[in-house]
C-alpha cells in the first residue's frame, strides 16, 4: 500500500463514509411564484419553504453510496440528485458559490454550493435557456426568442438580482448593412466572454458569431463562421483568441484585429467528419495549452499549441464514450466529459506529456449527459471538485471527486520506441467501461 503523506487510500475512504450526511429537503415553489414578471428574482417567502431535516419518502433527494474508480487516485460518489418537473436542463453556470441552471422553462434556477439548497429563480418572458454564462455578479443567458438577457446578481446572504437589458435593445440600430439584423436568426446555442475587453460572444445555430461589447450592449461584429450550426464556443482569456466548433465537423480559431472590433479566421482544424458538439481549453503551467474537442463519434480530439509557433498540432484522441460527446469542462489537468451513453468520464493529462488516463466512468444518469460544470476545492492532499451535470432524464445531480497525487512514472526516454507505441496502443484500445454499458451489453441488449 503507497502512502500520500500519512494516510492511505483506504483511510480516506472510511474517512467519507462517515461524513456522508443526508442532503436538505427542498420544497417545490408556490403557485404564485408562476405569476412573477419578467426581470424579478423569486426568493422562498419564509424559512419554512426549507427544511433542514432529512428528505421525506417523497423527497426528490437521493443519495448514492461512495465509489471506487477503477484508478487508485480518484474517489467519486453523487451526493444530491434532484428531478424536477419543468422538462430538460440546457446549461449550468457557476459564480461565487452559486449555481444557476437553465431548462426549458423560463425560469433561472439558483442554487447555493455545495449542498444545493435552492435559493430561489430568475424569471424571464422567454423559456428554452440554452446558455447560461456567469462571471462575478453578470449573469447572461439565451432564450427561445433568439435573445440575451444580462442580468446583475449580488452573490451573499440576500441574494438580490436585477435584469439590466435585453441584447439586442430595441432601440438599436442597424450597425452592419450587410446583415438584416444584430439578432440572431436562430437558437444561440454558446455564450463566451473575454474578460480583459468586456466582450461577450454568441454562437447560433444560424451559422454566425456575434460580440457584444458589455459596456454600452453594443453588437460591435457579427460573421458567419461556419456552414452549419455553431455549438460551443471559447475564450482564451490570455490573448483573446476565440475558438469556435460546428455540425459541420470543424474546429476554427478567430483573432480580433488590433485596433478594430473584426475577426479574422487564423486557422480551421478539422480533423473528422463528424459533427463536433464541445470545446475546452486546458491550461497549466509552464505554457502548457490544449484545446479539447467533443463529437458526435464518441471521440475527443485534442491539440497542443506550440510554444513558439502558436500553431495546434493534434495530440490525439480519447476513446471510451460509445455515443457522441455532448459537453467538456477542462479543469487542472483534468477533463470531464459528458455523452449521450448516459456516463461522465473523469481523464487526467499527466505532467509533461500528452499522456491522457480514464481515471472513472460516473454512471447514474438514465438519458444523455447534456451539461457540465465544475469547480475546485482545495484539500490538503488531494485535490477535491464539484462536479454537476444535467441529463435529458431531466434530472440534475451534484458528484464530489477527490483525486489522489500522480504516482511516479517511468521516464518515457528510457523505453525503446517500440514499447511506446505498444503503450500507446493498449492505452487506446482499453478504455475503462461504464458498468451499466457492461450489464446491458451482457444481456445482449443496445442502449437506445
């Protein structure tokens, strides 16, 4: 047994069997609450809307028992699942402690880290929230009108919140002639923002790409950037470059020009046919970047960027997903990725190379993982995170992860070529297996 400090693996499991506690009961919202207008935050009316004694039979609550991944170094168990009756759940963001989830109603849901009470919703005129971007107190979202909503949250004990606008505004006018509108024709399927210029990008699937200038809620460029839907969409918040994926199987990469509010296209990789649903931008140091692409092949393809160069070679691929990639989130030097085979992988990228490592296989959901999110938290010997992922089950479940330090790894350069490639290929070709796809597949049957 390997020690990490003065503590085993098995110590800390023990250690989260005992504080697994119940999570807190949660009321549904009153009629009146359905009657809020537009722009109004709803918050439980008396303290008696949450209860903090543990969930009734008829709690929406579950709790699952914690799980050893294959891997030594991950510890992951679900600890609140929650299903609500207000159809899919299209996006989640994460800001200070809260967590905001869009669905097919036109309600914004609030939450409170990590136990998930709720807090209460933003209401819009408008359901279908297809995006949901929060950074400190902006909240943005997309609706089934083709519309963004910034809104302005005040993260504490009162939570408070105000809608400031509705981009495009009414009153704006015509900036480019060539186009008929500044509002998307369209689902605005992907919101980004770079944070150093106050621009926030929209991606729809008519094709085009928008940036709105915060400040004054200008549309300051709108171009067609691919020829089919556009589906995700990223930020490098170190120098502004904007990454962009599509149904049309590519993955392109757009810079401003200095000094203007245009976009150029710098570089298209395509590297499959299939469509490509979500992108991921990993970043560690000493300048090591990677831009993770998910499709619909069940593949996540991924691409280095030279250090001097600044040029994308691909890295390779990460196979285990039997359907397609819907969502990514990069974190550290891990990568989360949710697929229409119901499951959630966890992967690590070990330190210096492009190594990647199935690590665990989050099997709960009963549909499509449609949504991601994460964060950090902090521990002294592992590293602790919050994983919440949404399903077209329509339910919304929250996992803890705990991952335990790298163990040391031979040094590549002391093998001969021949026993890499033999590394490279076993690597690929014996990704960790879902248990539920296990079952099912000795029972001869497919899943649907």
């Amino acid at each position: 047994m390997e020690f990490y400090g003065k503590k085993t693996l098995w110590s800390y499991i023990d250690e989260e069997k005992q504080t697994i506690q119940s999570p807190t009961h949660l009321s549904f919202k009153t009629h009146q609450e359905m009657l809020e207008p537009d722009s109004q935050f709803s918050r439980p009316s008396s303290p008696s809307m949450i209860s903090l004694v543990p969930p009734s039979p008829e709690s929406p609550w579950t709790l699952s028992p914690l799980h050893i991944s294959p891997s030594p170094s991950l510890l992951y168990h679900c600890i609140a699942s929650l299903h609500r009756h207000e159809g899919n759940i299209f996006s989640i963001g994460i800001s200070r402690g809260i967590i905001f989830t869009g669905s097919e109603s036109s309600r914004i849901r609030v939450w409170r880290q990590p136990e998930c009470i709720e807090r209460g919703y933003l209401k819009a005129s408008s359901g279908e929230v297809r995006a949901i971007l929060a950074y400190a107190n902006m909240l943005f979202t997309t609706h089934r009108d083709y519309k963004i909503r910034m809104w302005n949250v005040s993260v504490s004990e009162n939570f408070r919140s105000k809608k400031i606008t509705t981009l495009p505004r009414r009153s704006s006018f015509l900036l480019f002639p060539r186009n008929n509108s500044q509002q998307h024709k369209d689902c605005i399927s992907c919101l980004a923002y770079y944070h150093a210029e106050g621009l926030l990008y929209t991606g729809s699937w008519d094709k085009t790409v928008k940036a709105w200038r915060v400040s004054d809620k200008k549309c300051v460029d709108s171009f067609v950037a691919h020829e089919d839907n556009v589906n995700a969409i990223v930020v490098n918040q170190e120098d502004g470059c904007v990454f962009t994926c599509s149904s049309d199987g590519s993955v392109k990469i757009w810079r401003r020009i200095y000094g203007d509010s245009s976009h150029n296209l710098t570089m298209t990789l395509k590297f499959q046919h299939s469509p490509v649903n979500a992108l991921a931008l990993s970043s560690s140091p000493p300048n090591a970047f990677f831009l993770y692409s998910g499709s619909s092949d069940g593949f996540i393809n991924f691409w280095e960027k030279e250090k001097m160069s600044g040029r994308f070679n691909h890295g390779g691929f990460l196979q285990g997903h039997r359907f397609a990639i819907l969502c990514l989130v990069a974190i550290e030097n891990l990568v989360f990725s949710g697929s229409e085979d119901t499951t959630i992988r966890v992967w690590r990228r070990e330190e210096g190379n492009c190594f990647h490592a199935c690590l665990a296989v989050l099997d709960g959901h009963r549909g499509p993982v449609r949504c991601l999110a994460a964060c950090l938290e902090m521990q002294k010997v592992v590293m602790g995170f919050l994983v919440y992922s949404a399903s077209l089950d329509q339910t919304f479940k929250v996992w803890r992860i705990k991952v335990f330090p790298e163990e040391k790894k031979m040094n590549l350069e002391d093998t001969e070529k021949g026993d890499q490639k033999k590394q490279i290929l076993e690597y690929e070709m014996s990704p960790v297996l879902s248990p539920t796809w296990v079952e099912k597949k000795l029972q001869g049957n497919n899943l649907q």
